[in-house]
C-alpha cells in the first residue's frame, strides 16, 4: 500500500481518479480505487463473504468494547483487523444453512493479563444481574486487586449491546449490577474481561453464558 | 545466536546488536525451506516451555538470576535451556512437559531435610527441619512456594514465604468448583537473593 507526503495542498482525502486516498491509523496511504468483481464468487468466497458479513455485523455493535478489548497487543493491526481476523478464524460453525456464529467462542478482548476464575452470573428479580469469581491471594506482577472488571451484554435477536466497564474490582469478588428498563425480559449472551488500573493492559475475555434479564 | 566482536550491523539476512554487554548475531526474516522433523520438534519444545515459563515467569527471575549471573546471560535463557534439556518428554508432535523432572531453580544451597507436604480441606502446609544450618543454610533463608495447574495453565506462588527456622509455610491455592490437578514446587532463596537451592518436586495432587 503506497504512502503519500501531503504537499501544499494539504492532506488530501478520499477518491481522486482512479486511485482512493484515505488515512491509515494516522498514516496517509493510497489505494486503488475498487471497481466491480467480474468473476462469479466461488462456493467458499460466498461462504468467506457470509461469514465476514456475519463477522462485521456483530463488530460494529462491540465496537467500542473491541477498541477497548483489543488494544493490549503492540502489532501494525488496527484493533478492527485484528478482532475480525480472530473471529473469522474461530467463531464459525459449518451447518448445512451456512455458517452460525458460536457465541461461546467469541473473544472480545485479547490480551496477556490474568482474569477472573469460575465467573458465575445469576440473573435476579428487578432488573438485577449478580457475578460473582473466586478470590486469588497471590496475585503475580501487573496484575491488582484495583483491576477494572468489565461486562458485554449482547441481545443476539435485537442486536443491541451494552457495555459496563468499571462494575467493580478485581478484589470484589462479586458485584451487582442494576440493568437499564430497555434490556428487561430480554436475552444476553454476557462476556467477562478485566482492564488494568492504568488502562494499559487486559485479560481475555470469558463467556459466561446466556441469560435472560428478569424484570 | 552467534557472538562476534564487530559492530552493530545489520545485512539482509543477520542482525547484530548488544544484548547484556555482549555482542550477538542472528538471522533475520522468514525460513522459507522446508523443516525436517528434527526442527519441527524443536519448535514445538519451544512453543511448549515458552507457554509454560509465561506463567511463571515472576517466579523463575528470581530463582534463575544467581546462576544467570554466573553464565552472564539472563534468567529466562537459563530456565528454558534446561526445561528442554531435562522436562521436555516425547517424539513430536507429541510432546509434553514432565513436571517431575521440571527445574524451576537452580543453585548451590543445599536442598531442605525432612520435608513434609500436609493437605487439608482449603491448604496446603509445608513443614521441614527448622534447626538444620549446614553448609550455607541461614535461618532467615526465606521459602518459596509454587502451585501450576497444568489444565488452565495457571500458576500460584509465593516469592517471599517464611524463614527457614519458622519450620512452616501455608499455602491456599485457588480451589475450583470442579476438582484440578496440580503441580507443586518448593525452593529456598537467601534474604539477599544470592544463593537460591535446586528446587523440589512437592507432587501431583488433585485440589
């Protein structure tokens, strides 16, 4: 992908020709401009495409956890291209319909830091949702009682997501949290992941199941 | 990683650089050819002990650094060379870590006496001889503790435990809901962190 240096012009952006000139993580870079695939799709380029489509739906309602989620890892990847890499390698299941996305496998977060252990999530009356993890008495370097603990709330059927970051720290051992009206009698599939103190780093993330929320 | 005593260069296929007061060459870029199973298997040892020194990695700085500073290279090296040397069990791609014959530190102080393992419901109490102070053991030689759990590759230790003339030392490792296998380790260090001994196997245990 070619580099360009901005002129006296100024930075230029967007279609000029036959060439597109856009910004890449901070970087102004040039491209072709993209015309219309002539060839039919082969069998698996439909079933790649179905799955990159399945894969970007779902991206951009988590998108603000994946920035978040994604960003511990020093590569060129944008936290975009590298969560959508991890999906498309791991969440799909072939069926004969097509391709289904396995929830239990989705990472939201990728990263080094130590996570919780034997999450559990117990759905209570009035919009209550309660998690609790077991305590770690030696904790290694990097790794604080202070660490952020952080939930995704994903309705598969709605498509909407909801992202508590902050609901209470790693030495808590449990939390309660009170959901909004507008996810009452809905299903969440609900993920797990700790951020640390400074921001810097974060755990994987844990799938902790499907749960519906009781008004 | 050859050591020359030339500058820092860098070619397209080598790089030579400074690396704790010594100057290295390695190769650069990708091998294209195609591996024998003698390198694959060498890989895979050490894709094995990489994922496993991660997790204790805290721990073996400190074990290793002694001996590290004797050979004037750095703990890690020290502590993978001889977890492929001595722990890595198989032909590939079977490969596996054998926690029996696994080092996780190395050193002149003689190992402990009359060491015992107690497990309880929620602990585990280590004891051993309090008054022993033969050749270099000090009283304030303090005790270090290491549990791995091998299925969720997770590692608990203490890096600073009690001295050696208190006799005793509890440790409470994360206690799941579905019973785990565990790994567990025992080495002393000097207050100073000079002198660290050989490490001993405590045993496999279900927790």
């Amino acid at each position: 992908m070619a580099k360009y240096i901005p002129g006296q012009l100024g930075r230029i952006e967007g279609k000029l020709g036959e060439l597109v000139l856009y910004q890449r993580r901070g970087i102004p870079v040039v491209k072709r401009r993209p015309g219309k695939r002539k060839l039919k799709a082969s069998a698996s380029q439909m079933l790649q495409q179905e799955k990159f489509i399945l894969a970007t739906r779902f991206l951009s309602q988590v998108r603000a956890v994946i920035s978040l989620g994604y960003r511990d890892r020093k590569t060129s990847m944008t936290v975009q291209n590298r969560a959508i890499g991890n999906f498309l390698r791991n969440i799909f299941q072939h069926t004969e319909g097509g391709v289904l996305m396995d929830y239990t496998k989705v990472l939201i977060a990728d990263g080094e830091l130590d996570c919780l252990y034997e999450t559990q999530v117990t759905a209570l009356k009035g919009n209550f949702m309660q998690l609790t993890w077991l305590e770690q008495r030696y904790l290694q370097s990097g790794v604080s009682g202070e660490d952020q603990v952080c939930l995704l709330f994903y309705n598969q059927e709605k498509e909407i997501s909801y992202l508590q970051e902050s609901a209470g720290k790693r030495s808590d051992c449990e939390l309660s949290l009170h959901l909004p009206e507008f996810m009452s009698d809905l299903n969440f599939h609900i993920w797990v992941f700790v951020i640390s103190e400074s921001g810097k780093e974060v755990s994987s993330s844990f799938y902790t199941g499907n749960y519906t929320v009781i008004r | 990683m050859s050591k020359q005593n030339k500058t820092i260069t860098e070619s397209a296929r080598t790089v030579s650089y400074m690396l704790n007061n010594k100057r290295v060459t390695r190769g650069v870029g990708l091998f294209k050819d195609r591996q024998s199973i003698g390198q694959l298997a060498v890989r895979e040892a050490t894709r094995i002990s990489t994922a496993f020194l991660k997790t204790v990695k805290d721990f073996i700085e400190i074990t290793f650094e002694p001996a590290a500073a004797l050979k004037k290279d750095n703990a890690w090296n020290i502590a993978s060379s001889r977890i492929r040397k001595e722990a890595i069990r198989g032909l590939y791609p079977e490969q596996q870590i054998d926690f029996s014959s696994l080092c996780l530190s190395q050193g002149d102080l003689p190992p402990v006496d009359n060491l015992e393992l107690k497990v309880e419901k929620d602990r585990l109490e280590y004891s051993w001889n309090p008054g022993n102070t033969r050749n270099g053991m000090l009283w304030n030689d303090k005790v270090m503790l290491l549990v791995y759990f091998p299925e969720i590759k997770k590692a608990e230790f203490i890096l600073s435990g009690a001295n050696r003339n208190e006799g005793k030392q509890i440790f409470i490792p994360l206690k799941f809901a579905i019973p785990r296998v565990i790994e567990t380790y025992l080495t002393f260090i000097s207050s100073n962190h000079k002198t660290v001994s050989d490490s001993v196997y405590t045993g496999r245990l279900i927790w």
